[in-house]
C-alpha cells in the first residue's frame, strides 16, 4: 500500500513538472525576439549622398548600450548609446556593408547588418510646341501643350552589370497625381499635357530594380511660357533675318518691306493656327498668312501699325499679339 501511493505521487509529481516545463516552452515561443533594427535615411540614396543610419531596440534602453559599427567589416565607431552612424552613400555598382553589435544594460547582446546600394535616374524633357527652323534654344512648354519626358536611369548590380531601362519598373506622377496607366514595367517615358494657366508642371518618377534591392527617384520642375510670336524682316537674296527681331519701331529704307510672324512656344498638336494681320486697324492679307508686305508707293514720310495675332480656333489660351509701328 505504501508502495503504490508512493509510485502515484511520483506520477503525479512528473506530469506537473511536465506541464509547467510546457508552458514555459510556449511562453518562450510567443515572446518576441531579442532584435536591434537598422533605419537608413535616405533608404536609397544617390552615389556621394549623406545617409544617416539609426538604431533602435524597444525592450532596453539604448542610450545604456553599448555598440560597436562596423562598415565592410572594419570597426568604425564605439561608444555608449551611439545609437547613429552617419556614412556616404559608395559608387553605383558598389554595396555597403553596415553591421552593429550592441551589448544591453541588461546583458542582451544585439546585432544587426544593413546593405546600402546606389542607383540614380536622369529627367530629360522636350515639350511639343512650336518654334522657327534651326532655333537654337529649346521650345518651352505653354498651357494645354503636352509634355515628353524621359528617365535615364543608372543601374548597376553588385557586379557592376549596367541592368537595361527596359527592365526597370516606372512609378510616374505629375503634379503630384499619380500616372497609373504610363507607369509599369519597362516604362522609361511619359507623355503628358501641361494644365491650364498653370506656370509650372511638376514630374517625378520612382525606379525600381526587378528584386527591390536598387530604387532611384528624381523629380524636375518644368517653367510654362505663354505663347508668343515675334517679327522678323525677310530680304529677297538674304532671306528671313532671324538674327535680328523686329520690335517697336521698324524704318522703311525704301519702297517695301516684307515681314514675316514667326509663333514660339505653341502647342504643335493643334493644326488650325489661324494668322491675322491689320494694317492702320484694317485687315490685310498681302504676302500670306505668315507674311505681310509693307508698301510706299508714293514716297510721302509718315507712320503706319501693324498689329499681328496668331491664335487656335479652339483653344483660347494658345494665342499671342504683336504690334509694331512703321516709319517711312
């Protein structure tokens, strides 16, 4: 009897033990684990740029810790609660390796390593808008004219394999409006119409590699002009003087002159621009639409206006005036 009350009590003591030693095994499975995270900021920095890098651990306190860094595996930086490290961003194509190690108040030992890539992206623009042949300058976008943009991005993977455009992925936005439908894979180019009046067209662009490893943003500010159309004098053997505009006051040396109306900064898609010339207030259409022929006939001395507009039937933004006085 003795016996068997001794061997259930040894029973009864071996599945508490068990129990307990379950319990503590679950409880161990649902604590959180002992890990330090690393924050870069910026995330994906450009080739040369500043990025700080930042430490933080919610179950000590790290203003207590201490923590050694390390960059490509050389110690950079030891100290008590040195909780940043502040690094350059390396050359496109070239990782950078971070990794810190701190030791707790409390006696946790903590660590943590962090990759740092490069990427970077070019905006290039052109807008659709008009401008005389082998104008030098570039044309500038004006309300309701549409807009090309292109990115350039420079991509290298940790073998410095320039990765193609084609195979990059494009978030786009304008005027802070996303472009969900010109954004993709292997979409490197928007085009997109300016707003009405505004003065300015905003377009940034995200690029990101296939694995998330490499991302690059750019964004530009592209000035809107109004439409403007400048006077230029046209000799028979010179041909348009386009050196030299004809503003305010233009002397009659002669007879007759022919002046042609050159339109900068139109948009191109609109093909019902319309030409109107007055002379002394009168329409005139002597020498065409581009074209007006200034005639002294007689040989008297005097003054005549000229007034020139250019202008789409259908957009009432896309238009410009001229006026000039003539001397003969």
């Amino acid at each position: 009897m003795i016996k068997r009350t001794f061997i259930t009590r040894i029973s009864l003591l071996i599945m508490s033990l068990c129990f307990v030693l379950f319990v503590g095994i679950a409880n161990a499975q649902l604590a959180p684990p002992s890990q330090i995270s690393l924050v870069a900021s910026p995330k994906h920095p450009s080739p040369g740029e500043e990025v700080r890098v930042q430490a933080s651990f919610y179950l000590s306190d790290l203003d207590r810790a201490v923590f050694e860094w390390f960059i490509n595996g050389s110690s950079k930086k030891t100290g008590v609660g040195e909780k940043t490290l502040t690094v350059v961003a390396p050359p496109l194509g070239t990782p950078l390796r971070i990794r810190v190690d701190a030791l707790t108040e409390d006696g946790r030992f903590l660590s943590k390593n962090l990759v740092i890539r490069s990427a970077d992206v070019d905006l290039l623009w052109e807008a659709e808008t008009s401008a005389p042949p082998f104008y030098r300058g570039k044309t500038l976008p004006s309300s309701g004219s549409m807009l090309r943009v292109v990115a350039f991005p420079n991509f290298l993977t940790d073998q410095k394999t320039q990765i193609p455009a084609r195979e990059l992925f494009y978030d786009w936005s304008v005027g802070g409006k996303k472009m969900l439908a010109e954004s993709g894979f292997g979409k490197n180019y928007i085009v997109a119409p300016t707003k009405p009046l505004a003065t300015r067209t905003d377009v940034s662009v995200t690029v990101t590699s296939s694995d998330s490893t490499l991302e690059a943003t750019k964004k530009i500010i592209i000035p809107s002009v109004e439409p403007e159309v400048v006077l230029y004098e046209e000799k028979p053997l010179l041909g348009v003087l386009y050196e030299k505009a004809v503003e305010g006051t233009f002397m009659l040396l002669g007879n007759e002159a022919t002046l042609k109306a050159e339109g900068y900064h139109f948009a191109v898609r609109h093909d019902n621009t319309t030409y109107a010339w007055n002379l002394n207030g009168k329409k005139t259409a002597q020498g065409g639409p581009h074209f007006v022929l200034v005639k002294n006939d007689d040989g008297t001395s005097g003054t005549a206006r000229i007034d020139m507009t250019v202008e789409h039937a259908d957009d009432y933004l896309q238009k410009a005036f001229k006026q000039i006085l003539i001397r003969f």
